[in-house]
C-alpha cells in the first residue's frame, strides 16, 4: 500500500471553503453587472505569455516575482501577473477585430511569487475593465465612477477613492530637477502610508537626493482637505512646469465632473503622494481603501496608461481601467465580519422523510427550481431535527417540511430557519399553488 500523502497546499496558495467561494462568486458577478451597464465587454487571454510579453512592462520588482520557466517547446514562458500587460499585447493584435475606443472586462486568476500578508497571495483574482483608444478625460471620469458604483454595489458604505495625477509628479520632479530619477521618487513615495516617513527619506537621500529636497517630497503627505485646497497646496510646487499643470488641470475637470455626476462630496479625494509602483501609468492613477481597515492597502487601483501598447504595435493605444483585488477585499470583509456565511447557493431545503415519496419529492424540487428557485433536496430519509441542524449550519433560509401526514392532508410546513418562525401551506397536492406560496414565503423572508 502506498504511502498516504500529507494533504497541503504551496506557501501563498490557497483552498476556498464553500462560503468563501460563494462570497467570491456573488462579488463578481456584481463586478460583471456593473461593468455591463457602463458598456464593457468580456474578454478573456491565456494564464501563459511568452516571457517578452510580461518582462519590463511592471517594475524591476514584478519581474522578480514572475513565475516563469521554459515549457515543452523549449520556449521561455510566464504566468501573467496582471491582467493589463496581457490585454495590451491582445489589443495589438486584434485591433483589427475589435476597434477604437474598446471597452473590456476581464476576471480572471494572475500568479505574483511575492510575499504573502494579510489579504496578498500568490494566485488571486483579478477584476479588470478598461477603455482603450482614447485620451478623452470622460473615460477617466468614467474609470473613477466604475469603482465608485462597482464599491457600492458591493455593499460597501464606508470606503474612499483616492486620486493623483503622473503628470503632477512628473511636474514636480521637473521643477526639482529630479527627473532622471523619477522611477526612484515615485516608488518612495508610494510607499508613503504604507512605511514610516523617516523610511522613505532614508530611501530618497540614499539614492543621492538632498534632505531639504526630500523633506519637500514628503511634505506631499501634508496636502490635505476639498480638491480645490489640495490642488492649491500643489501649485507651488509644480511651478512652471507644463506637464504638471496640465495634470492640475485634469484632476480639477475630473472633480467637476464628479459632482455632476452625483458622487457624494467626501467619497473622492486627492492624494498627492499616490503614484502606482507600476512603471507605465501617465495620466490619473487610483486607488480605494476601506475607511474601517486603512491597513488592509488598496481594493480598487488603476489609472491611465498611454504607453503601454506601444511595446506591442506602432499604432497609438491610449488606455484607462482599473483592477478590483477582490481576494483582499474578502480578506478585508471576513475580517470585520461583513462576509455572508451560507455554506450553500440554495434558498430552500427540501427535507426528506421516506423512500415511498421520493418521486412526489423530486417532483417538488423540480417544479420549484422551474419557477427560478434554488432546491436542496436531502438524500436520506433522516429525522427532521437532523435535517433542519444540517439545513441551518449550511445557510438555507427556508426548510420545506412535507412528510406522509402533510401529503395525505394535503398541506406543507415552510420553517423560516433564521427566525425558526413556521407557516403552514394548503396545497392538497395543486404543485401551482405550493410554488406560489413557497415562493411568497421566500420574499416574506420570515
């Protein structure tokens, strides 16, 4: 006999119990239905790329955390660690098919062998939408009022957006003259929050900034309060710069827009020192936090890339989207004690008492499912208190309680399992109008 294999999974890698897969799945589709009803179409790319497709398009640090490896045709391959860098290299390639402006949608699994913490693993989910083939700033207001609906539809209350531009970095850098090492000021400085201040300093003057040069940077930190405040806070420091203006500017027409829109004032602010470690945003970038749990980072984060096809075709394919983290969104949710528990997709459970109605069961069970119900039905003939523990641990809402006394009498018991509260159905055995009442008691909802 074989020896028995320790059941384990990888470092980072993860099982989903029932509850956290329905949880998952019933964010996503709120993600499929918002995305739809702004127009976003789904698309799909393969788990592998060739390594040139993925290398160099993240940072010096997502290329470090890239699965790769040479697969059976001796071809150097990777496992995509974001959605964008894949669908810029299918928007080359099938622009033909799909025209400009396009707008996607795109959940699925990426791989990063990073390290794991609180609500960060190796394999997760992502839940992408972009528009491509367009400057305009209505797809970054549009960008920013999908996060803002895809957050509310999910339930949440208490979250902010929060926004920055590249080009008022790059403005100011401009105007410190710091330009030739942007890439080293944007990753300190989206560390800020997330490391202590004194850190990041540390980080900036040991790649050869001078101190009163970073302790400007870090005053970033400080600009607080309504866009128009914040915006005036950055003047100053963007100076003449062009690029930094036109970024000022931006951000102001975005704010305006906003409110016409509805967004609740307070929901989106600026934040000056947000920059997105990856390297190939320009433009707005984003990211949301839950106001409850600051700590657990960014659910929701994106912004404008203008450059990003380009590695991929010599036509221009000017880009703006954003990534729901839904696994860390869970993780936030669980935490707190937001997580729905059902351990089941069915609304009602369908006990079982003996083999002899097993047919008129089944008949139940199927006539109810017609009318758009979810039915358990239970395999074994158990005693009731049995069957309704199970039901209740499971998440069931109602239990569906019709032994040889209730047939022959014609009637059902519908048991509320949350509130324990019964009603009893007359039914005399019209399938019709046990459906109806079930059905009633299921929007009652006890």
């Amino acid at each position: 006999m074989p020896p028995v294999i320790t059941p384990r999974t990888l470092k980072g890698f993860r099982d989903l119990l029932p509850a956290q897969a329905l949880a998952r799945e019933q964010v996503l589709q709120t993600a499929r239905q918002v995305y739809r009803s702004y127009g976003f179409a789904p698309i799909d790319t393969p788990a592998l790329e060739y390594l040139e497709i993925l290398t160099g398009k993240g940072s010096e640090e997502t290329d470090k955390q890239l699965y790769r490896f040479t697969d059976h045709g001796n071809r150097q391959v990777g496992m995509r660690f974001d959605l964008t860098v894949p669908f810029a290299r299918f928007a080359a390639q099938h622009i033909g098919a799909i025209g400009t402006p396009f707008k996607r949608y795109h959940l699925a699994t990426v791989w990063r062998g990073e390290n794991t913490q609180r609500g960060r693993y190796r394999e997760f989910m992502q839940c992408d939408f972009d528009t491509i083939g367009t400057t305009s700033p209505v797809a970054d207001l549009e960008t920013v009022l999908v996060v803002h609906d895809l957050l509310e539809a999910i339930g949440l209350e208490r979250f902010t957006i929060r926004l920055n531009d590249r080009r008022i970095l790059s403005g100011i850098l401009q105007t410190l003259g710091l330009t030739e090492q942007t890439t080293v000021v944007l990753r300190g400085l989206d560390k800020l929050g997330k490391q202590p201040a004194e850190a990041v300093a540390r980080e900036l003057t040991g790649h050869g900034i001078p101190a009163a040069t970073a302790d400007r940077l870090l005053s970033l930190a400080g600009l607080s309060g309504t866009a128009t405040d914040v915006l005036a806070g950055l003047e100053p420091l963007v100076g003449a710069a062009e690029v930094g203006q036109a970024g000022i500017k931006a951000l102001a027409n975005l704010f305006t827009g906003l409110a016409a829109a509805g967004v609740p004032a307070g929901r989106v602010l600026i934040d000056p020192v947000i920059a997105r470690g990856l390297d190939y945003y320009t433009g707005i970038v984003l990211e949301s936090f839950l106001d409850e749990m600051p700590g657990l980072g960014s659910i929701c984060s994106g912004g404008r890339y203008d450059n990003l096809a380009g590695l991929y075709t010599k036509q221009q394919l000017p880009g703006v989207g954003a990534s729901l983290g839904i696994d860390r969104l869970l993780a936030g949710l669980e935490e707190c004690d937001q997580l729905e528990g059902a351990e089941t997709p069915a609304d009602i459970f369908l006990a079982h008492f003996d083999h002899a109605h097993v047919a008129d069961y089944l008949r139940i069970a199927a006539a109810l499912r017609a009318a758009g119900m979810a039915v358990d039905f239970f395999p074994e003939p158990k005693k009731l208190g049995q069957q309704l523990k199970w039901a209740g641990k499971k998440g069931f809402r109602l239990a569906l309680v019709i032994g040889s006394d209730e047939f022959a009498g014609g009637t059902a018991q519908v048991k509320h399992l949350a509130t324990q509260q019964a009603a009893t159905i007359n039914w005399h055995g019209d399938l019709a109008v046990l459906v109806d009442a079930v059905h009633s008691q299921l929007e009652a909802g006890g």
